[in-house]
C-alpha cells in the first residue's frame, strides 16, 4: 500500500491511497466466499458454484463493492497513521481506480488542523468575577432545602390553590372529538408547575375535589403534534385528590435531619462554606472563559467545514451517550421531546466553534510557551481513572493503549495551557 497527499485550500488535503491488486484480489476472494452460500446458478448446487462462474454470468466487477468496502477502512487507518498529517475530520471517499489486474486506487479527502496565528496571550485583560457570597445567598440555599424536604399532606377542607400537588382524571376533545393522546387517569400534577398546555393549570384553581369541570385551551402553534397545532380544545377534568406542602420547622432539629449538624448556625455555617467553594470555582471557570476567548478573538485562524461537520458529529455522539446513561436511548429521548435531528444540529452549532478555536489556541499556547506534560503528569491522571473506574493500573494502560495515551498527554498539555494564561490575564472592574 502506498499514500500520497495532495494539499488543498482552506486548510483541506487528498489522500490517494493505493492498494496493490494482489491484496485487492484477496478481498474479491472474500466477498465471494461470503456472498456464495447466497448465488445459486443452473447447474450448481447453492454455495457450490465457482467464483469463475458466477463472475462469468454477472460481470467480473460482482464483488468489486465488498472488496472495496473491505479494504478502504483498514487502507486508510494505515494511510492515516503514516501520512504525518494532523487530520481534523472524518474523511470523504471517492473510488479513482477499480479495474481488473490493476492495484485499487482511492482518494480520502480530510480536514487538516487549520495553522493559528495568535494573538495576545499573555497578560490579557478580563473582569473581575465575584465570589462573595451573601446572607441572601445563604437563605435561598436553605430555603431551597426546606422545598426538597417538604411533605405532601392531603387537604379535604378547601379549593385547589397555586402550588398544591393534585391528582386529575381527564379527556380531551377538539371539535367535540376525543383526540389521540388527550385522556388521563390518576395524574399527578403540580398547579403552577407548566407541565401542562398553558392556560390549563390556572383554570383549575379554585376546584374542589370530586368536581367535574371543562377547562378550554389552544394548543400553540409550534405544539409537536401537527394535527393539534393552534386548535382549541375542551379538556374534561376531575379531581380526585389536593395535597399540599407544608415545609419544616427552620430550627436545630431541621438542621440534624439534613446535615450532619446538630445545630442550625453549624448548618448555616456549613451552608456558606459550600457556597463560597462553588462560587470561588464558577469564578475560576467564568475567568477562563473571559481569557479565553479575549485570545480567540484577537488571533486568526481558518476552520475548515469538514472540521466543523465532525465536531458537531461528535457533540451530538457525546450527547446521546449522556442520554443513554440515564437509562432512556436515544431514539427516545428524541420521541419524547419531539426533537429532530436537523434542531439538535442547530442546538450545538454555537458550541462547535467555540470549542474548536478554544482547542486550537490553547495548542497554539502550549506550544509557543514549550508547555507540555510529563511522564509524573501522567501517572497521576493515570491514578485518577484507576480510582473512578476501581481498575489495576496495568488494566488502565491496556484500555487507553498508545492512541489513548497520546491524547491524554495533549489534553494535559491544554489543561496547564488554560492555567497559565489565566494566571498572566490581569482582572478590572
């Protein structure tokens, strides 16, 4: 096998990858002892036909699409790794030579990693981000904890107010017909919440249990079911039972019960501690930000589309993974929420420059400032991941391999990239 690069605009090249026909013909050979079980012709028994034959009767090229498809995934990893280049993207493939006794010739099109041209890195100017934390701050926390460790007791003496937790039977109806999707037993929901359609919610303020009542709303325009989009609807509704919340007593027992204080100026202290923590980090993160993309803004830099199309591609990869970890796949999570993959496209395109040019200035960084990372850097990212996935270190190392390896040392690379220029930014008001 054999590669050649051929350099295009825009920070873009042509890999023309050669395979020699011997090791092409072994893959034809594949595909037929694949596919025979499958080809019967006159005379033969199935799977017993000869390759000559079946060739003879469709055309030497019958295999030529699964020879092909078998070769280019391994031809061009080889091309990959020994065409010295930085590819940035999944690459184009288009078929140049596929003839009898002659080598097979195919040409892989990639983005390249697009050269930085950096501006002012070091001593960059940025706000100053606060971290102060106040009383205010303090009793929304612990208001909010008082919310989770509400109770729900059940009310029979008074109407559904704002806030209470009900259980509804209900039916839906357009034009006098019960629609698809529009009946409901035993529900449970929260009035004030917006789960449902607006409108409904607030109509049923005032009910008591046992009423039947109709409440009428108009399902918006963008509603993800076409046939309901803008119609009004009749919804038939019952309550069954009002709960509401009664939050606890703020005193020292409320505090033992939620924390491991005795006290409530303990938790109270406590509280703060966490705040101060979480607000000191978000500033830290706020101003890598701010230096960050004073940086991007002030270098130059070409991105390549297909480096963009890749990124988006592994945003939305990374995204389902987070979904499936949940416990709900993909396809579900897109049902559920009626969301599409043109609008989920959309929805990271913000992000995908963002991260790209942040990547690529702080590599600009690293390099420029001889910042790279060290064996002792590695080991300990090493020990990290032995203490998150409870694995031996030889394990580790076999699960990230070379490639892994070589990606971890640049992702630290990056990461003392981020802290050095953070430290030589300068804050202002």
């Amino acid at each position: 096998m054999s590669v050649k690069v051929e350099k295009l605009d825009g920070s873009m090249a042509k890999l023309i990858i050669e395979v020699a026909d011997a090791d092409f013909e072994a893959a034809c050979e594949k595909a037929y002892q694949k596919q025979k079980n499958k080809i019967q012709l006159p005379g033969f028994r199935r799977g017993k036909a000869p390759r000559a034959m079946i060739e003879k009767m469709y055309g030497k090229e019958v295999f030529y699409e699964d020879a092909a498809n078998e070769v280019i995934p391994d031809a061009y990893e080889k091309a990959y790794d020994e065409c010295g280049e930085d590819i940035v993207s999944t690459p184009k493939i288009d078929v140049v030579q596929l003839e009898a006794g002659k080598p097979f010739i195919f040409s892989a099109e990639v983005a390249l990693k697009p050269p930085v041209e950096l501006g002012k890195y070091k001593g960059v100017k940025v706000e100053k981000f606060d971290a102060t934390v106040t009383d205010e701050d303090v009793d929304k926390a612990i208001e909010e904890e008082r919310e989770r460790n509400a109770r729900s007791v059940a009310v029979t003496d008074r109407a559904i107010k704002d806030g209470d937790n009900i259980i509804l039977d209900f039916e839906g109806f357009v034009d006098g017909e019960a629609f698809n999707g529009g009946k409901g037993e035993n529900y449970p929901l929260t009035i004030g919440s917006g789960q449902f359609i607006p409108g409904f919610e607030d109509q049923l303020i005032g009910k008591e249990i046992g009423t039947e009542c109709e409440v009428n709303v108009t399902f918006p325009e963008d509603y993800q079911a076409d046939d309901l989009k803008g119609k009004d609807a009749v919804f038939k509704c019952t309550v069954k039972e009002i709960k509401e919340k009664q939050l606890p007593d703020l005193d020292d027992e409320f505090a033992s019960e939620v924390s491991e204080f005795d006290t409530l100026d303990e938790y109270k202290a406590d509280v703060r501690k966490n705040l101060e923590a979480k607000k000191a980090a978000e500033a830290k993160n706020n101003k890598e930000d701010a230096v960050i993309k004073a940086i991007i803004e002030d270098s130059k830099m070409e991105i390549p589309e297909a480096m963009k199309d890749t990124q988006k591609r592994q945003m939305i990869e990374e995204f389902a993974q987070r979904i499936q970890s949940q416990g709900l796949s993909f396809d579900q999570y897109m049902q559920f929420t009626g969301m599409t993959a043109d609008k989920l496209l959309e929805q990271v395109e913000p992000q995908v420059m963002d991260r790209i040019q942040s990547r690529l200035v702080l590599e600009a960084v690293a390099k420029a400032e001889g910042i790279v990372a060290t064996e002792e850097d590695f080991d300990k990212k090493v020990e990290e991941l032995m203490d998150s996935y409870k694995m031996e270190k030889d394990k580790v190392l076999e699960m990230l391999g070379e490639e892994g390896k070589k990606q971890m040392m640049e992702d630290i690379a990056v990461t003392k990239a981020v802290e050095f220029v953070t430290e030589n930014a300068k804050e202002g008001k």
